[in-house]
C-alpha cells in the first residue's frame, strides 16, 4: 500500500514539470481575423491569430481590453513565438509585440 502511494505521489508530482514547458521558435503567421466586436467593455478590437509550431497549429486570441495594431503583423510574415501554458507572446521582426491567450489547437498529421 505505501508502495502504491510512493508511485502515485511520485507520478503527480512529475505532471507539472512537463506542463510548464516553455515553447518557443520561429514560424510564419498564417492567419489574422477579427474576433467580436467592441462596446463599453471591449474597448479594443479583439483578433484570432494563427501560426505553426512543430507538429500543431495554434489559434490564440489578443485581450480586447489592448490595442492591437493589426498592420503590425502582417499574414505570411515570419513572427517568434513563445508560448507558456495558454499564454503566447508573438513578436515581429520589427520589434512589434502582442499577448495573446490560446483558444484552440490543431494537431497536424501528415495525409496518408
């Protein structure tokens, strides 16, 4: 029984090292839209922005609570990206940057 227990407490404790992995590279964003609209409480346009990582694509959404300029990243520029749980940040080459929260992931697989 404390064997079971050593195993488990050994096998839980190991589960937040990996998910608070830092990712971070180079890719080119893919796509940028509008997401919502803005009111009293949005200020700002909110934007869905999508780039490929290593195997996944991430669609991650800007605070409508900050401005974004939406020339600033271009769709086919290349970007950094550093993702850290659901938080991304996303600079540009020319020194532009934006926070953003992930809303979804697609996992890509190559066609068979």
């Amino acid at each position: 029984m404390r064997r079971l227990a050593a195993v488990i407490l050994l096998a839980v404790s190991t589960i937040p090292v990996f998910a608070d992995k830092k990712m971070q590279g180079t890719s080119v964003l893919k796509d940028s839209q509008p997401a919502g609209t803005t009111d009293k409480q949005h200020k700002h346009q909110a934007y869905d922005l999508s780039f490929i990582t290593t195997g996944n694509q991430y669609t991650c959404r800007t605070d409508s609570s900050k401005s974004m300029n939406a020339t600033d990243f271009v769709v086919g520029s290349e970007i950094t990206y550093e993702i850290d749980g659901k938080k991304v940040k996303i600079k540009t080459p020319e020194g532009k940057q934006v926070e953003c929260k992930v809303v979804r992931v697609e996992l890509l697989r190559p066609p068979q």
